[in-house]
C-alpha cells in the first residue's frame, strides 16, 4: 500500500474523488430529507431520487466512451466543476422564500446524472496509473474511501441540514469544487495511446466505441455474469438505506441520527477494506463475490427484525457492510484486469449500466413500499431480491470459475 500511494498522480485522485463522494454522501441525505420536509410524501421522496438515478443510467450509456475519448482527468475535472456550480445555484434556491421544490428536484436530478462519469475516470486514471498487481489493492482503496466519504459526509450533512439546508448544500458544492482542482493533471497520468481533438468531436466514434464496449462485456463470460448479478442485487443495495432513512424521520428521528445510520453501513464497509486487497490476492474472486454477497443479505434478514432501534440497526449496518469492499473489489479487479486500456472506459460503463439499470426501481419501491406496506415488509422484500443475487453466483458456472487475481495478468 505505501508503495501504491507513492505512484505521481495516485494521491490526487484519491484525494479528488474523496471529496466528490463526500459531497455525493451528503446528497443521499441531504435530497430526501429535503424533498420529504418539504412535501410530505414518500413516495414522492423515492420518485424523486430514483429519477436521480435513471438519468444517471442513461447518461452513463454514453459516458465511458466520452472518457475514453476525452480523456479521463479532463472529463472528471469539468464534471466536478458543473456539480459544483450546480449545487450553487441550488443553495441560492433554497435562500427565496417559495422557491418550486420541482425546480430544485430538477437541478438534483442532473447533478445525480453526472455521476455517470466518476467510475468510468476513475477505473481508466487507475488502469493508467496502477501497476496489474495493485489492481486489488486500488480497487479496494477506491471502496473504502467511498465509504470513508459516507461516514464523514452522511453526519456531517445531517448536522448542516439542522442548520439549515442551504448551508449543507453550499458544502456540497465546496467539496465538488476543490475536487476539480485535485483532479490529476495528464502530465502525471502515463498513457499508452494519446486521446485527439477529432476523436472527442466524432460523435459516431463515441457511439460506436460505446457499443465496442458493450460487445466486449456481454461476449465475456464472467463479465455478462457479473453484471447479471449486479442487475439484481443494486436492488436491495439502492433501497434499504433510504427506507430507513424515511423510516426514522418519519418516527421523528433527528437529521443527525438519521446520518449516524447512514453512515455506519459504510464505517463497515471501511473496516472491511482493509482486508479487501489482500483477500483479492488469496481467495478466488468468484467466490470471495458470492460469500460477499451472502453476508449482506443476512445482514438484510436482520434488519427486518431491529429495524425499528437505532442502536441494533447501526450495529447490524456496520456488520453488514464488513465483506461489500471485498464484492466491490472483486469486481473491479477483474474488470480493469480482463480489460485493454484503451477500452477501460467503455468497459466500465458497459459493465455498470446492466448493473444499475434496476436501481431507480429499487430506490422507487424505498418510498413507494415504505408507504404502502412499511419498513418490515419492504425491508424482507429487499432481503429475498439479495438472496436471489446471491444463489446466481452460486449456480452461474463461470462466476465460480473466476480464479485468482494473480492467476488473471493483465490480459487483453
């Protein structure tokens, strides 16, 4: 690891993304505090979020192809600027009396869609920049930073919005804003290949690389399989915390609190990223996956008991989110180590758009279940679609055949 953060350029990312999931980590509660304060109604609330993430679906359709051609520090740096700049103008919203609520949920939708281009720069800077054995290792410094960012931002944001919520989403915009000015520069990114000016203006080569990259997943065995399972346990993954979330501020629980809850699904998530790289190295990636998967979904049954104290629902969160930096790593792993760099963009949207098209359904039925049928029953709901997930990984052949990561090489 410190021979790993010592790479030019490695810490600037780190640093960059860091405070761009910060502020993606105080959206997740920042919007649907607001927009449930606001109007009432949780189904709205989930409508509302999950329309977040259905933008975000379909722009990521394009966005690994535009990294590609672009160049990833070049995309990454705009895309945290317009954030920034929009989570601005949204703070400035909030200040006027009657502002529309669907005019600062339209501006929350287009910031949640440009999250499309994070993973797609951020896998190809770390293809670029990472040695083939650190692979893991990157993949799992990636994940526990993310939820480094969900501990920090989720309190932080909750204590803000009791402040008052233009003041949370001001530091929202902050965070974006200094991110873009951390992005690495190209001039520390060593490339094989150079991007030109007429590739990111030949909008039929971004569609047809695009469409390269979707061939390549799908024609990959252990990628389709991936992104199989992924399509179905985004559900689940999408859902549970913003049921809970509605949950306990409907029971008249603070922003506060509410943040401690969110965040300690990813304080476990953290913990488990310790041991992530190193288990990448030494149990096949195939089934580090599957036992993954599995411990989430009993930490899910779980929930379906103690949903209703605090204190048992933050332990059982922390526990649960113990193996997801080993799934998420496993992942990565695999895919920036089956992959050429050239396409590592491409391949990552191509890989990550089927796994997430589910999702706006999944944060919907948060709201729209929580109304309906309550936090018990939405939350055993979400616990049988993770037990699903996770028999495919069983049952699916070449997912249990994916071997170790230094078994794999840094193949083309």
């Amino acid at each position: 690891m410190p021979s790993l953060m010592r790479v030019p350029g490695y810490q600037r990312l780190v640093c960059a993304m860091a405070l761009n999931q910060t502020g993606y980590a105080m959206a997740a509660v920042v919007v649907p505090l607001l927009i449930f304060d606001v109007t009432g109604n949780p189904t709205l609330t989930g409508l509302v979020s999950g329309l977040g993430t259905g933008a975000l679906v379909l722009l990521s359709l394009l966005s690994g192809a535009v990294t590609d051609r672009l160049h990833a520090s070049r995309v990454l740096r705009v895309v945290a600027l317009t954030q920034a700049i929009v989570w601005f103008v949204i703070a400035g919203l909030l200040t006027f009396e009657g502002a529309s609520i669907w005019l600062i949920a339209g501006l929350v939708i287009f910031a949640a869609a440009l999250g499309a281009f994070d993973a797609p720069s951020e896998q190809s800077l770390i293809k670029q920049i990472v040695a083939p054995n650190d692979l893991g290792s990157a993949n799992a410094v990636a994940h526990g930073r993310e939820s480094a960012a969900e501990v920090l931002g989720g309190p932080f944001a909750g204590f803000l919005y009791a402040i008052g919520p233009q003041v949370a989403v001001i530091v929202q915009g902050v965070a974006h804003g200094l991110a873009s000015i951390l992005v690495p520069p190209k001039t520390l990114v060593s490339r094989n290949r150079e991007s030109t000016e007429e590739d990111g203006e030949n909008s039929s080569s971004i569609i047809n690389a695009a469409a390269d990259g979707f061939r390549f997943v799908f024609s990959h065995p252990g990628l389709r399989g991936i992104t199989l399972v992924a399509a179905v346990a985004n559900i689940p993954m999408s859902a549970f915390i913003l049921l809970l979330i509605l949950s306990f501020r409907a029971s008249g629980s603070s922003a506060f609190i509410i943040g401690l809850i969110s965040a300690s699904f990813g304080l476990g998530v953290i913990v488990g990223s310790f041991f992530a790289g190193e288990l990448t190295k030494r149990i096949p990636l195939g089934r580090l996956g599957a036992l993954a998967l599995a411990f989430f979904s009993v930490g899910l049954l779980l929930l379906t008991v103690v949903n209703h104290n605090v204190v048992a629902t933050i332990v059982v969160l922390f526990i649960a989110g113990l193996p997801l930096a080993s799934f998420n790593s496993a992942i990565g792993a695999y895919t920036a180590a089956v992959t050429p760099e050239s396409q590592m963009g491409a391949v990552t949207t191509a890989s990550t758009v089927p796994g997430i098209f589910l999702m706006p359904l999944g944060i919907f039925f948060a709201g729209f279940g929580f109304d309906q049928w309550g936090v018990t029953t939405s939350m055993a709901i979400l616990a049988g679609v993770s037990a699903v997930a996770t028999a495919l990984t069983f049952v699916h052949a070449p997912l249990r055949a994916i071997p170790l990561l230094s078994e794999l090489g840094d193949q083309p």
